[in-house]
C-alpha cells in the first residue's frame, strides 16, 4: 500500500562521483579534497515522516536516521554515499549540491529498498 502513486513523492538524489585534491595556488596539493557528486536524478518513492518500531528492526540498532524512504525500483543506484533532496528542491552553492539528506543505511527485500536517511545542513 505504501507504493501506491498517490502515496509517493518525488525526491531527488546526487551520486557519489569522485574526490578530487584540492591545490593551492603553486599547483601542489593541500592534502585536502573537495566531494564531486552527478547530477541531480528525480525519484518517486514513499518518504515517511517518523520512525517507528518496524523500521528500528529493519536496520538494526540504528536510531539516528530521521525519515525512510521505500521504493520497488529494484535497479535504484543509491547507495551511503549519496546525497538527497528530500524536503527541498535540488540546488547549489558555491559549485556545491545544497543537499538536505544523507543516506544511513540501505536495506533490500525481495520487493523493495528501503533508505534509513538523516537531515544534515550543508553550509
């Protein structure tokens, strides 16, 4: 019932892509690194708004997640590196993703993927 059309909500999420050193300015590098994500990729799943007690079995003893999002897109490429946009539109700053939500924990069943996802502030 939870995938139902009407019971979804479009989100949208940025794959991790690579890091990259960052440099000053003779061209050597700081041992520092800035996070390159893809673009930013709709997604129609079902986002709850609280956590319960079948969601805490689901993913262990992991409580530190705010909302989970389901979907049966088995071939859905997210994964713990990927950012979302779950409450907000997709945008930047500074050449950034302004995302609002990192992904937890990922736990499969034969039908669906569920995401442990956590509210984070990007600045």
């Amino acid at each position: 019932m939870r995938l139902m059309k009407r019971n979804q909500t479009a989100i949208y999420y940025c794959l991790y892509k690579r890091k990259e050193p960052l440099l000053d300015e003779d061209g050597n590098e700081t041992s520092e690194y800035r996070v390159l994500y893809e673009r930013p990729v709709k997604l129609m799943c079902s986002v709850s708004h609280a956590t319960g007690y079948a969601q805490v079995n689901m993913f262990g003893n992991l409580d530190s997640y705010d909302k989970v999002l389901i979907t049966d897109d088995m071939s859905c490429p997210i994964d713990e590196n990927t950012v979302l946009f779950v409450d907000s539109k997709p945008g930047y700053r500074q050449g950034k993703p302004a995302f609002d939500y990192t992904v937890k924990r990922v736990a499969k069943s034969l039908n669906t993927i569920s995401y442990a996802v956590s509210k984070v502030k990007v600045s």
